[in-house]
C-alpha cells in the first residue's frame, strides 16, 4: 500500500470511524492474495506445517495469513488514538535485569507483531534505550512512516540498505550494546544475497538465517533473547521473552559450531511458538528450502 492511499484510508477512517479501516485493509489484504503472486509460497509454507492436511486447507490458512495481518495496520490505526496499549508480560525481568549493564540483542521474528512489540517495551519502560535494525527497501510508502512513527515513540531506528553494507552499522549497534542499550534485529530473514547466513532445521527443511545477531552476542557477551509479541484482542497483546541464548564457544576454533547451535535454539523456539500462533506467521517471501 502506498503511503498518499494509507494516509487518505487513515483520514477516512478518523471521520467514518474503525470499521472502515478494517473494512478496506481486508478488501486490499483478498487482492493481495489473488493477484501478487506470494499465495503460492504461504501455502506451501502450510503444507509444511500441515503435511497430512488438503491442498484446500492450505490454501485457507494462506488465505486467513493474509487477513491476519491486516491487524498490523489496524492496530497501528487504533495506537494513533489511544495513549496506552493494554498487554501483559511473560519474562520482563529477564530482560530487565541486563538493561544498564552488558545490554542485550533481542531477535525479532515474522511472527506476531514486532512494530508493536518494540512500542510495548517502550511503554514498558520509557528510559529504555532501544535500537531497531530495520531493511531499507527501493521504494517505501507505509514502510517509511512506519519507520518515523517508532523514532517518535522513541526508539532509534538504523536503515539497513538491502543493496550495501555498511561497517557503521555494526559499529553503531556495538557502543549501543557497551553502553547498555537494547538492540533489535530480525532473527528470520535475510536482507541481501551475500549476507552471511547459519544453515538450521525447520519444520523438516534446512532454512537460512542471519548469522549478524549471533556475530553480535559473540563479539560483545551480551546475552540474546527471542521476543514474541501476540494479539490477544482488539489493540490488546501479550509479549514473551525466552531465556537468554548465549554464544559461548570453547575456543576461536569453535566459534561457527556455538552459532550454528544458538541459531538452531532459535529456530526451534519458532517452530514451537508457530504452532501455537499458526496466522500471525507474516513472512511472505520463501523460508523454507
């Protein structure tokens, strides 16, 4: 969706009322599904996830995946009006217990909500200092406002360019982490075609993730938690945190072999929390090989 049309359905809806943001957002969500092209690859995600269930059956999960994630944007719509978004916490202190000191790298998944997971744990705790890795596509229209609207709740985004790296970029994620900052960074998709990458086992396909969280955690010693953020109702959510995954080879030799093993935990708590959240798996590109 371009950014001038969002804005005029965000209009609309301020005069009309929520309902006709729901209302168009799902209009949009059913020519998605018919004619972008990515239909094909979330049901052969669901057959993955569905082995011994119909073609047909796939294909509504695909199709209830592409409305499901029109709840993003409502709630986005919603969180404009309201001052406080309710949620409960599961593992808070964890993470809460790092903060001021070594820091900690949260990963960030296509499952659940990630936009408001990072505004829940500024609602959470105002001072917390968060910064969110974020791809920066050719052409952005809800994708840059979106960026905005986090700088203005007060987290600190970093573009991260899908066609360059940048040796900034890392660097600035490291003195965040020293000075016992938060950083986010998407634990399930790659952002351009020479990017490192840890092979792991999903869902009985070997899929590749970012190895740069795991590079992180090794080069810094600062523990890395999976976050899960949930809709439980309308503009309502509940957000996870798991134990802390630590990268602690035995020595320099072992180094790959303690990121291969921290990335696979990672994947594994995925698939287990996939399951229990089937629909709010938004990864629309191929992830399993």
């Amino acid at each position: 969706m371009s950014g001038f049309f969002h804005n005029i359905l965000v209009w609309l809806a301020e005069g009309c009322g929520a309902w006709l943001f729901a209302v168009v957002s799902r209009s949009i969500a059913v020519g998605y599904f018919l004619f972008s092209g990515g239909a094909p690859e979330s049901r052969r995600f669901y057959a993955a996830l569905y082995p011994g269930q119909s073609r047909f059956f796939h294909l509504r999960c695909a199709f209830r995946q592409y409305q499901n994630f029109t709840t993003i944007h409502f709630d986005r719509f919603l969180a404009r009006r309201a001052t406080t978004t309710p949620f409960t916490t599961d593992g808070w202190e964890k993470l809460e217990a790092v903060i001021g000191r070594q820091g900690g790298i949260l990963l960030m998944s296509h499952l659940g909500n990630w936009e408001m997971a990072a505004r829940l744990l500024r609602q959470q705790r105002q001072d917390l200092r968060l910064l969110l890795y974020m791809g920066v596509k050719e052409k952005e229209g809800v994708e840059r406002m979106q960026k905005e609207e986090l700088r203005q709740a007060g987290v600190t985004v970093i573009g991260v360019d899908q066609a360059e790296s940048s040796p900034w970029v890392a660097v600035e994620g490291v003195r965040f982490l020293q000075s016992g900052g938060v950083i986010s960074m998407t634990g399930d998709i790659l952002w351009r075609t020479d990017q490192r990458r840890v092979r792991v086992h999903f869902l009985g396909h070997d899929a590749y993730l970012p190895e740069a969280p795991y590079a992180f955690a090794l080069a810094t010693g600062a523990p890395l938690f999976v976050f899960f953020a949930f809709r439980t109702g309308k503009n309502s959510y509940r957000f996870t945190l798991s134990d802390p995954i630590a990268v602690n080879p035995v020595s320099r030799r072992d180094r790959g072999r303690a990121i291969e093993q921290a990335a696979q935990r990672y994947a594994d708590l995925l698939e287990e929390t996939l399951r229990q959240h089937p629909f709010e798996w938004y990864h629309f590109e191929r992830f399993l090989q």
